[in-house]
C-alpha cells in the first residue's frame, strides 16, 4: 500500500476528550473516527487490524468445531416478549418499527435469535451437541460512550451458541470454550484474567468475563495474589469475620442522640466501632417497592447482589421525602425494628449475613434524634431475606482466608452458562431424546467484542510515540520509508524494493511521499506502530536500515538479510 | 466437517410460497431460513458460500486499490437531510431515535457517511482519487419481500465509494470498475449484461446495472441482437418513426362522439389508426400538482421517464372524480386543447417528442362524447414540457435501427455516477486545490447485493435434483459418503480418507450417518450440489467412486488420482 494514497493519514492532535491512550492514539495514527457518540468508522488501517483479530477468532472457533452462521440484526420483538427480555434488556435496547407497523429489537445478543432458528429444525438428540457462532453487528444504547472503543453503542460482537441435551454435556464445551478463549487472547498478545462475573440481562446462573488488567477498563474484579480466586465484584464473596459473636444480650434500649445523620456521626456519638452500627439503605425498585437493606456498619452494600436476591430489576435510593412520608421514619436514623408497622406500602426487608456476626448492634429508632442500643437479630426484628448483599473490598480475606486484591480491567469476552434460561420460557425450545420424548435444551452462550479487543491490545501495546502492534494482527508487517525520493535513483530501488518485499507475501506499506521530512516520516511510523521499519535514502547505499519498533538502534542489512529475519 | 455434527439439514418440503429454484433449493438443502419476511438466517453451509463470495468480491476491489474501511450501520439522520434524501428514499428508509432522541437512519446506502468521514481530514488534491468500499448490513423496507434472497429487506451489501479531483478522473475509476465487476462476476460463474439504469434516489447522472439474465429476475431491459445495446426499461430509448408528418395541417374541429373511453374505442368510431390518437395521462404528484402527460396513441408513459422531466419524487393516476371536479374533464376525453383554462389548481403539460411524428391527431375534447379531430402541436396547444416520457418495448427499433430484445433479469450489481451530487448539497464536501482554493470533489459509487448474487448462482447452477456450485463458492469441495459405515473397516478407512483430504487442503463434508440409506444420502449430496462425490463403500474395495456433480456417470480412483483431478 502506497502510504500518499492510503485514506487516513496520521494528524497531529487527539480528540480534546480523549482520555484513554487507545482512543487518543488510535485517531492519531489514522485508524478510526467518531461518526457519533459511540459509533465508529473503522478506517482502512483500523478496518484491516479488526479483520486480522475476527481472521484468529474465526480460525480458533472453527478448531473448536463451531459453527459459523449468521443471523439478521432486526429482530422481531415478539422472540424477546416470549422470555421477557425487552423488560429486563431496559434502556440499552434499541426498537423499531418497520412500514407495517411490526416490532423489531435491534440485537444486543442473539440467544432469541439462534433458539428460534434451532427450534425451526425440530433437533433430536443425535443433532446434538453444536455450537452456532457469528460476527454481527451489536447495538447497545449506552447511557454514556466512552474511552473510544472501549465503550461503544454498535459494534462487532462474536457470539456464539452452544446447545446440549444435559448440563453434562454443556460443561465439556464450556470448559472448551475457556481453552478457546485463552488460545484467541494469546495470539492476539493479550494475558486474560479468566473472573467469575454476574449474568446480568443474558441470564443463567453463572459466567465468566475474560479480563485484560488495565486501569482504564471498567471491570472491577477481586482475585488473590496466587490467583486461585477472581470474581466480578459485582458477585466477589469474602469471608465475614465474627465480632462480638460471644457478648451476650441485652435489652433493646431507646435512647436520645442528637447526632448527625451519618454512620461516622453515630461512632463518635456513641463510641462505639462502626462494626457494631447497623447500616440501613432504602432502596425503592421497579414495582416501587421499598428495600430496607441491612448490613454490618463497616461493609457495603452491592446493588447486584441486592437484585438477584431480591429479584428486583431496577433500584434506586430512596429520597429522604419518601423516607418521611410513606416511610414514615428519618433520613441518618432508620431503623429495622417496628419498621414494617410504620409503613404504608410494601417494604421488604433484606439482611447481610454479616448482621449474624455482630450482637447487641445501634443504630437509628425511626425518629430524629432517636437511637437503639443493643438490636439483636432475631429477637428484635427479622429480614424477610437474608444472604449475601456486600461488597468485597481491597484488603478483605478471600473464603479461603487470602487477602484480595482489587484490580480493574477491560472485558474483552465473555462466557456464560443459559442451562434452561430460554428454552424453558421460549416455546418449542426442545429436542426429541432417545426415549422419543420432548425435553428443553440446555445452553451456553460466548462473546467476544471485537473492537474492544483491537483498543485492549493497543492499551497493553504502545510507548510514547505511538503503537506497538504484536505481528499477527498489525495491519502491515513492514513499514517501508523512502527518504530522497526526488532522487530518481531512489525512487527507482525504492520502488523495486517495494515490489520484492510484496512478491514475497509480505504486507507492506511504503512511504512514498516527496517533499515530506524524515522527521516527520519517522514520527508517523512510530505513531502506526508497525512491528518493522525499513528506511531507503542515500546515505543507506543499496542496503536497507532495518529496524524493530520497539528497538532503539538500527541495522543496515540487505533485502535477503530482512526476508530471513522477518519470515518465520 | 462431519455431516452428523452439521447445524441445518436438508428437508424434503420448501416452503408452500417459495416459487423461485433458488428459494427452494436452499431453504430445502439447509442454506438459508427465514426470520422474518425478507430477513434470513444464513445456516453454516449458506454462510459459508457468502463468505466466499465475500473474498472473491474483496480480492478483486483489492486489486483495483480500492480500501476497506467499515462505516456504523446507524446513520445520524442529519446527514440524510443535509441532501434531502430522507424525503427521496420514501418509506424504504427506516429511522429509530436513541434515548436521547437523537434520529438516526438505517443505513440504506452510504453516500453520506463516506462524504462525512472524507470531509473530516479536509483533504487536498494530492490525496485524490481513492476508492473506499465496506460489507456492512444494509435496510430496505421493501413493500413486498420476495423469492427468498432476491428481494429482502436486509443484506449484506458490498458499498464503495470513489473521490476525485474532477469528471475526467472519476471516468478511469467507472471504466476500471467495470472491468472490476466484471471479472468479480466471471470468477463467480455468472455472466452478466452491463444495461444502462436509473439512478434513482442514489441520485446522480448515470448507472449501469450488471443483469444475470434469469425470468425471475425482477429487471427488465432492452437489448439489441449485437449488445451494442442494453438498457433498463427505466431509460430504454428508442426510434419514435415519423408517422404523417408531410400531411398538411387541417382546422380543428370538435364533433360529437359517443363511443367508450378506451384508445381503442376512439380507433373504432373515427376509424383512425391507433397512432394518430392522442394518448393523454393525467397523474398527480406528491406537492398535489396535476401533470398531463401526452403521448402518441399507440406508445406508453414511462413513469420513471416523467418524474425526471418533471421533478416529481411520486406519481399516482388522478381518480375519475379529480378529472371531474377538479380538473372539469371528463375520464376517456381529456385533451390538452383548452385544458388549461378550465383546471383551478396546476397542471403539466407533458409532452413525448413522438407527438411531433403526427399531424392531424385526434382525441377527446375534455367533454363526454365529444371529441377533437385535427389537432395539431404549437397551433392548438404547448406542452410545458417536452422530452422522452415513451417506455420502450420488445420489437421497437434502436436509434442506431437495430430491433430491441425485451428481456429480463436479476440486478446483482450496479455502479453510479454521482458527480457533485453529494458534494455540492452537503457542507464542507470539498478538497483544496493546487491552487489553493476549495472545489467540491466528484463521486461515484459501486453496490454488489452478496446475497442476491448468490441466489443468481443457484438460479443458474442447478438441475432437477438439487444445485450445482461452481468450485470457487462451493461450501466444500468434496461430499464424501460412507455407505455401510456400520461396518468397522468401512468406518475407519472412511475416517482415515476424510483425514487424508483434509490434510491436503481440500473442504470436504463427510456423510457419516449410520442407518441412513444409500439413496438418501446420494438425495442429499445432489441437493446440497457439492462439486465433487466421493463414495466409499464394500463394493469400492479400497477404491473410491468418484463423480462430478454434473456428470451421470462415476469412476473408480484411488485416492492420489483423485487428489490429482481436484487439485489443479
């Protein structure tokens, strides 16, 4: 490729709001552009590294003897009403209608999809196991875009299937999909962090993201320092301690507490540790349902783990005006005792197991200024739900008593276990098994985000200059200068020399502009990043100057000198 | 890849409304299903042709140094107003807002994306030309889907978009593109014709369509015996041979005629010939203009022809009661004479330069049963408009006197002129100049429907029991049927042969069902129409039975003479 006719040319500056190195870089050096906010043009150079990434992905699916195939993008909705999805999807889904009046959902994921097709056939067990995979355009209406492409509203998604007659059967290819995976990162140069994650609106009961660390990404996860454990904070557990578990009890005493309203103000009230405080959140959810979440005073809560448990799809804190008016108790003094006889509507009460590690526990009375000693579980008040609702933390003991450590990442993948999610709520979704009767198959489902991928590698792959590509997803392996080439001679060698490297398999883009400084010329193939340099001028008198990106110092060598090192 | 493990096998029934073969044949041989009206599943074996088709598409834009870029599907739809062409595109444009109510279309075709990223780098002459093309997922909200994958409302489309500095260059890039499609659809096995078209709300100033000729194609075109001529009905030109011109004018005269309100109830009662009468259509456009158009009696209204003369986007005939009430003639005898001063709105005269070939005509005169004889153009009346408003025929003569074919067929691809179309309607479209000043730059555009094609290819390549691939798209090359694979020998020589094939390169299905029948597995090999059949069996006795699709008759070979018969 000539580089004068390459559409995307290097420019100077980055996006005034690009923070992320990928995104700054990525504009510079010519290979995307914003068309609006999280949609993105992927030039040629951005367009060749994405295909290169979708080239290796394929190829490792394909070995896992999964299917290629595709699917529309407009779906028709009714597939989503039949599991209720377009509900629990919420905002992030996109509709339309088409000129008949029919009801499309723009594809986030495609499980309604790829039953419906399966369904169409009718599968007996012999059909079975497969596993349907795709590259598709995915839309996501993102609340807020960001860092590029590492937080996009459409992009290409490979998203694959997997259908089975048992969970047994599904274990062996979601333990092969996890190879898999490992295998597709580790050619494309990046080490993954295989954390166990929250299912989210895809449902199941399990999954696993696959992390690249980096302090931009999003995924906040937990893991130890050996490894053995990493989990999503979103459902990261840790081991609660017992504190005051031998104390016995006393009686439930009301007492005046001209105190602030937050969880410090009781400390230095009361002197007492801020283990001892009960921690109230009011929550309200979709079906405006009040949620008394309870906690031991120095955890937190995790709102994920407060909707799976309470099954709630939507939460929000509730305003201090509903904790006076409908809840009829004080904002900084909530209480759980003689809460339910206060309140008008539903509220529902939901207790950390921690609140069983503490005894004769404060906190607020339901009035200003009115504290409780000495709450006791059980006897006092009782949650109508009571599990895991707190978040894990930096420095907290893993259940196997190692330290955890907090870590951000960007998920770049994802797998996840359906079982019977959808082929029990959507109809005909079975097989006829070996005892000719109808079952529901059981699913898994794995994704991959293209895009995101291509700017992971490039937060793991570049310096101050610019990018670093590893070799089997650089857009061209040779960057190849002309320096003089006014100079007809120059220009002649320079041009055969292009010719040589090309005939010989090699992806090469050559610099051919006149009239433009070796600077700058050096300066855009730092910026581009690809793994080889060669550089033609006078002073390099029939041999090339050869060097790596990454290298600081050069080599003169001849084409044949090159071709050695660089085919492997 | 294992038949047995092969997602989407063959069925006996296509679907009761399926007339087209190709429609049948994949849908029957597992290629395609439906989601929706005109929207498709593409099954492993469907995909994997498109892919096919894909590459072979993308090596030869490749040569023809046209660069792959990808463009988001979701068009912010400012750019489609910055043209109007959110009006001109009509119902088969969709359009969904975001939850910020941002308006955005689905991509239809790109012109405006791609003027919207070249204008983004401010390029300058030197820049120029270039040729940037996609595969991305395009929409149309087609009224009526139909013949499977020949008219769909969602496909993948195979876009590119040229930039140059003036005419004379964007002509090299058509002619090169030309020369590019065709050798796109020799390599695909289909022989095109290059019919000159419309460029419809693409807009600009010329097309040509690349026609497969087929019955079931939705294009009809005229050509000459020789090709020297072809061109879509849209814009076919023709001879209009003059008919009386010598005669002498006669007066006007206005005589009673009860007859009916047929062209052919006029010949009968004048005892006239058909071509002498005036044929005079009054239609009404989108702005609620009325527009007549006239023609000699015994040619027809092109629609295409009169909205281009006109302006008008959309045409609809006026009801009897609009000719009545509004316009004050009468259905069966309108007349330009006069019309003029009776009409309280607008009205077009719209005259085809065939009215120029008679003398003398007759018609109605815009009373019932009355009628004009000796009406003659400029003395009794003047069209506001004259031009080629005819629609060409079968049987009529070319310009150069050659004798029109009327044939029909499937448009698989089409490449435009734009010329400033987009460039001079939306802001910023413009390069700097050597001269330092800003010129708008001059576009074409090139389209290829991938899965139209394919389904051209199985319209051409097939037979009564099933396809025919041509070798470059089949989805494998080899069909490899293990008959008595129950028997263990049979069993492992089949696996030791499939294992041989693969390892030389070749794609191959192998038929590994146990108690399947040798006829069905024979059915489902002609069906699906692999190129190459591959039969192991105990009567093969170390040998295999090989044959061509096409062929009747088989051959005993060993497995090197067949690798050297397929291997080329």
């Amino acid at each position: 490729m000539l580089y004068s006719h390459l559409f995307g040319k290097t420019v100077k500056k980055a996006p005034a709001d690009a923070t992320a190195a990928s995104h700054k870089l990525l504009y510079q050096a010519g290979f995307i552009r914003e068309s609006t906010a999280g949609r993105y043009f992927y030039l040629p150079l951005g367009q060749r590294v994405q295909m290169k990434i979708m080239n290796i992905i394929r190829e490792e699916m394909d070995r896992a003897n999964a299917q290629e195939m595709l699917t529309p993008v407009l779906h028709p909705l009714s597939l989503w009403k039949e599991n209720n999805r377009h509900r629990s999807a919420g905002y992030e889904l996109m509709t339309i209608k088409d000129r008949r009046d029919f009801q499309f959902a723009l594809g986030g994921t495609a499980e309604e999809m790829f039953v419906d097709v399966v369904r169409k056939f009718r599968p007996s067990y012999k059909d079975f196991p497969f596993n349907l995979y795709q590259f598709s355009i995915k839309f996501r209406d993102e609340l807020r875009a960001r860092g590029g492409l590492l937080r996009v509203r459409e992009f290409i998604m490979k998203d694959a299937y997997s259908f089975h007659i048992d969970a047994n059967d599904f274990q062996k290819e979601y333990e092969k999909m996890k190879k898999t995976y490992t295998r597709i990162f580790d050619r494309l140069g990046l080490a993954t962090v295989i954390v166990e994650s929250d299912n989210g609106y895809i449902g199941g009961e399990y999954c696993h993201e696959f992390v690249v660390d980096a302090e931009i990404g999003e995924s906040k996860y937990l893991t130890t320092a050996d490894g053995s454990y990493a989990a999503h904070e979103d459902v990261a557990v840790f081991k609660k301690e017992p504190k005051n578990n031998e104390e016995k009890m006393k009686p439930l005493q009301k007492i005046p507490a001209k105190r602030g309203t937050t969880m410090e103000d009781g400390v230095k009230f009361h002197q007492l540790p801020l283990w001892q405080q009960i921690k109230d959140v009011l929550f309200v959810d979709e079906k405006d349902r009040f949620i008394l979440a309870l906690i031991r005073g120095d955890y937190e809560v995790n709102e994920v783990k407060l909707k799976h448990l309470t099954g709630a799809l939507d939460l929000r804190h509730a305003t201090d005006e509903e904790i006076r008016n409908k809840v009829k108790s004080e904002p900084g003094f909530l209480s759980p005792v003689g809460i339910k006889d206060r309140v008008q509507s539903e509220i529902i009460l939901v207790g950390d197991q921690s609140l069983r590690t503490v005894v004769n526990a404060y906190g607020g009375a339901n009035q200003l200024h009115q504290d409780f000693l000495n709450i006791n579980i059980d006897r006092d008040y009782k949650p109508d739900l009571e599990g895991d609702i707190a978040l894990a933390k930096n420095g907290y003991l893993s259940t196997t008593e190692k330290q955890l450590i907090a870590k951000r990442g960007i998920e770049v993948g994802n797998i996840f276990q359906l079982g019977y999610h959808y082929s029990k709520k959507m109809h005909d979704a079975f097989f006829v098994d070996r005892d000719g009767k109808t079952k529901p198959f059981y699913m898994g489902c794995y994704g991959i985000g293209v895009g995101r991928t291509l700017a992971a590698i490039v937060e793991k792959y570049h310096d101050g200059h610019g990018i670093l590509w590893p070799r089997a997803i650089a857009p061209f392996q040779l960057h190849f200068i002309a320096l003089n080439i006014d100079d007809p001679e120059i220009q002649r060698s320079s041009d055969y020399l292009y010719s040589y490297f090309m005939n010989h398999g090699l992806e090469i883009l050559y610099d051919d502009r006149p009239g433009v400084s070796p600077g700058e010329k050096f300066g855009d193939a730092d910026l581009i990043g690809l793994p080889y340099r060669l550089i033609v001028s006078k002073k390099t008198a029939g041999k090339i100057e050869y060097k790596e990106r990454a290298a600081k110092t050069s080599q003169l060598k001849t084409p044949e000198e090159i071709l050695k090192s660089i085919i492997r």
